[in-house]
C-alpha cells in the first residue's frame, strides 16, 4: 500500500469541537459548518428589532406610552443583558444543542433529571410560543400591506391565513439545511442594520411634522383600561422583554459552530447588545413620526409609516420590515426544531425517536422541523377569535423562555466554586449578575401572567397562564407517574467507538 492510499484509509483526527461534544456524550450528527458571526446572526435574527419592536409596539403605546417605549426598553435591556451574561456563562461550558435543559441536568446537585425535564418542557413551550408569535405578528403586519395593495381587508381570519402560508415557507426552508439558513442569517443581520437605518432615515425626512422630544420621552399615556397607572406602565415592559427573547439560540446552534465554547457564548452576548441599540434608535425614531396617537394605538405601525411617508413610501417601510420579520421567523423555526431535536435525542418528548430522526441527505432535523412549525401553528389558533391571542402568546413566550434561561443560572449560583468554567467566563462578576438575572425574572414570571387589560372579558383575556398550566401540568404529571422511572436527563448516545461509528455512517452518505 502507497503512502498516499494508507493516508486515504486513516479517518481525520476529530476537531476540538468534535473531542468536546465526545466528551459530553454525543456524537457529531448535525453539519458544523457555522462560523461565529453566523451563530450570532441567528440570535439577532429572531430578537430582530424590526420584528419584536414593530408588531408588540402598540403594547406599549396602551401600557404606559413613549415614556415606557423610549425609558422601559433601555431599563428592560440592561436586565436582559445579565440574564444573556450569565448563560452565556454556562454556555461555554458546556456547548451542546440541548442547551438549557442539558445545563439544568449537569448543574443540580441532586435530582438533576427532574430540573432537566422541568427546564426542557418550560424552554420547549417558550421556543413553540415565541415562533407563534413571530410568524402571526410578521402576518399581522403584512396583512394592512395587501390590504393597501390589493383589497385583502385586515380581518383576523386573513391574519391567521397568512400566519399558516407564512409558517408553513419557514418549515419547508428549513429542510434544505443549515447551509441555506445560515446564508439567510447573515444576509439577515445587514438586513436589520439597514433595515432600521432606512426606516428611520425614512421618518425623519418624509413626514411633514414630528412629535417634540417632550412627548417621545416623557409622554406618559394609560389605554389598559385599569386605573392604576404603574401596573399599566408594567405591562407596557411586555413590548420590550418579548423583542428580547430567542438569544438561547446560540447555544442550540453550538452543535454546528466552530469554536463553539467561544462563539456560543459572544453569540448570545452580542446579540443582545447590538438589539438594545438598534431597537432603542428604531423606536425613538418611530416615536417622533406618529402623526395620530389613537389610530397608531389600534393600528401599530404601519399605520404610522402610511401617514407619516405617504402611501408609496409608507408600503416600502412595511415591505422592508416584513422581510425582516420573515428571516425572523425562519431563524426561530431553526432554532426551535434544534431543541426538539436535542430534546427528543434524551427521550424526553412523546413518539421521541420520531422527533430525532435525521435527514442523513441534508443533516437537517426534518421531522423535528415540522413539530416546531405545527406546535406553533396550534398555539396561535385562538387568534381566529381573541382579539388579545397575540399579547398572550408573547406573554407565554417569555414566561416559558426565560424560567428556562434562569434555572441553569440558579443552579450555577448554588454550585459557588465548584462550576467548571468554560474558556468563556464571568470571573468574579458571575455571582452578582447571576443574583441579579434570577430576581428580575421571578419578576417577570408574574408580571406577564396578569390581565393585561379592563374589563376583563372573552376577547381581553390573557390566556397564557391556561397554556402554560396545561402544557407543564401536562409534563408535570407525566413526570410524576411514567417519567420520573426513566428520565435520567441527557442520555450519553455511547462509546467512542459508537459515537465514531454513527458519524462514519454519516460522512458515508455525503
């Protein structure tokens, strides 16, 4: 045998991305072809100002006004930031797509499968729930464009349509892998970037008259019906804490990027930095051109870009905005579908194997994919007949998302000096921001289960405690008789000559 023909036959030695996935127990199934700034751009993707900011906005202009929009969303930044820090912490440590629920399961100091499962089902709720409500306001704002342009009248049936022919694009984007999502992403990112610069460019120029500063940041205004203004300004937060949600999305993309104990954790950081900025530029700008208060407040901001640009370049604006919504929703289903896939590969959902079966062709989750698209689907439907569907399925999206970003850090917290820090650290800051992290989202965790609105009535009510009620007492019962006997958290998929096993499988394929 030549040389060369014995250099052919001997496998490549893994990567260290590879030797540490092998160390966490798992095999290298999915395609780590993502570089740093792609695992980024997926986190600000889903954040996506242009997304979260525009289709929540008139929950702010109801619970408190400019001075909650223009104040709330640099205060609900800064708390943000700390939660993203301190998993970004743990990130780093450990840099596999099961994310939150694998950390809850190497962190607890006992009865780690239990803070596992709890952890995954509240993390798979809030990825279900935040992609809802992506994809139904991305609809909920093109719905006033085709109206406009073509007749397609502004109804909740039509939104919903929409919302299904839109999240149904994202399911069958996904299947042709990671390469063509993670292409998307990074035209994405310039996309926003340029995107909030041309909508603001736009509102400062067109319009014939603005509103004074004095309004944009000291306008206080109360449309919830209640007469306690506070609580009202309270639930005006709710507009900025759900644009700031998704970033956990880095880390269930770690699987498939480069220098993952790094780029993981600047992923999630950085995401959320670069959204604080770019949102609070986009929203003060969108502040100043509202030309009449009551029609932004029942109509958003689309209404605000018609009569503050004119029809022509007002239908631009929301044409610019929906395309960015659209690689929003797109990034959530990616990221949603990993964490089913992760999820299922330890057994944890029903009909599992099912949901971790792999595309061998394109290395793609497909069936996971799918799961994360109809799960979606299912949540948002009382949004046929609730006027509040959307406020309340933001409001599941957080509470369920950020219980499941804060119990990795509760447990890190409780750990002290024995944590294994990754290369990625806090250093000496880790035990305040973390202290900090928990206490704000405890906080919350009530805050967005209350009425949002008076009187309280079918079409007001918020039914995201219901939700989440039936889908964790669901899992908590599960748990309590069936899974709590074989539940053991994160499963290790074998030895190294197993796990080298599948992935020659695999790389025989393509």
């Amino acid at each position: 045998m030549s040389t060369d023909e014995r250099q052919a036959s001997v496998p490549p030695s893994p990567s260290d991305d590879e030797k540490r996935l092998h160390e966490l127990g798992y095999a290298q199934e999915l395609r780590r072809s993502m570089s740093g700034f792609s695992n980024f751009a997926v986190s600000f993707t889903i954040i996506s100002v242009l997304s979260g900011c525009l289709t929540s906005y008139t929950i702010g202009l109801n619970g408190g006004g400019p001075v909650v929009i223009t104040w709330g969303w640099l205060f609900v930044g800064v708390m943000t930031l700390t939660v993203a820090l301190a998993m970004a912490e743990v990130c780093s440590s450990y840099p596999t797509a099961g994310g939150l629920y694998y950390w809850a399961a190497k962190l607890a100091q006992r009865n780690g499968a239990a803070w596992s499962w709890f952890t995954g089902w509240f993390n798979f709720v809030g990825q279900v729930a935040v992609t809802a409500a992506i994809v139904y306001g991305s609809a909920a704002f093109l719905n006033p464009l085709l109206d406009a342009q073509f007749g397609y009248s502004v109804t909740l049936g039509h939104t919903f349509l929409l919302f299904t022919v839109i999240l149904a694009v994202h399911a069958l984007l996904n299947q042709f892998g990671v390469k063509l999502v993670a292409v998307l992403g990074d035209i994405s990112v310039w996309w926003h970037v340029a995107g909030v610069a041309v909508v603001v460019g736009v509102l400062v120029v067109k319009p014939a008259k603005h509103q004074s500063p004095g309004f944009v940041f000291g306008e206080f205004v109360n449309g919830t019906g209640w007469q306690y203004g506070w609580y009202a300004a309270l639930i005006g937060l709710l507009l900025s804490q759900y644009t700031m949600t998704g970033y956990d999305a880095s880390a269930h993309m770690t699987e498939e990027t480069r220098d993952a104990a790094r780029s993981g954790p600047r992923g999630i950081v950085n995401s959320v930095l670069v959204s604080v900025i770019a949102g609070w530029v986009l929203l003060v700008g969108v502040t100043f051109a509202i030309q009449d208060y009551g029609a932004a407040a029942k109509d958003g901001p689309a209404q605000i870009f018609l009569s503050a640009a004119g029809e022509t370049t007002g239908k631009l604006l929301i044409l610019v905005s929906f395309v960015a919504q659209f690689f929003c929703g797109m990034a959530s289903v990616t990221a949603n579908s990993r964490m089913i896939y992760a999820f299922s590969r330890d057994g944890a959902l029903p009909f599992s194997r099912f949901w971790h079966s792999i595309n061998k062709r394109t290395r793609t989750p497909t069936n996971a994919i799918w799961l994360a698209a109809g799960g979606a689907w299912l949540l948002a439907l009382p949004a046929v007949w609730n006027k509040t569907a959307y406020l309340a399925v933001t409001s599941v999206a957080v509470v369920g998302l950020y219980i499941a970003y804060v119990i990795p850090t509760f447990l890190r917290l409780r750990q002290g000096d024995a944590f294994r820090r990754g290369p990625w650290h806090l250093g000496r800051w880790s035990r305040p921001v973390g202290i900090v992290a928990v206490a704000w989202v405890a906080f919350i965790s009530v805050l967005f289960m209350l009425p949002p609105a008076s009187p309280i009535t079918r079409d007001t009510f918020n039914y995201s405690p219901v939700a989440v009620l039936v889908v964790l007492g669901g899992a908590g019962l599960w748990w309590l008789l069936s899974a709590r006997r074989w539940f053991t958290g994160p499963k290790v998929q074998g030895s190294a000559a197993e796990l080298a096993a599948i992935e020659n499988e695999l790389k025989s394929i393509n």
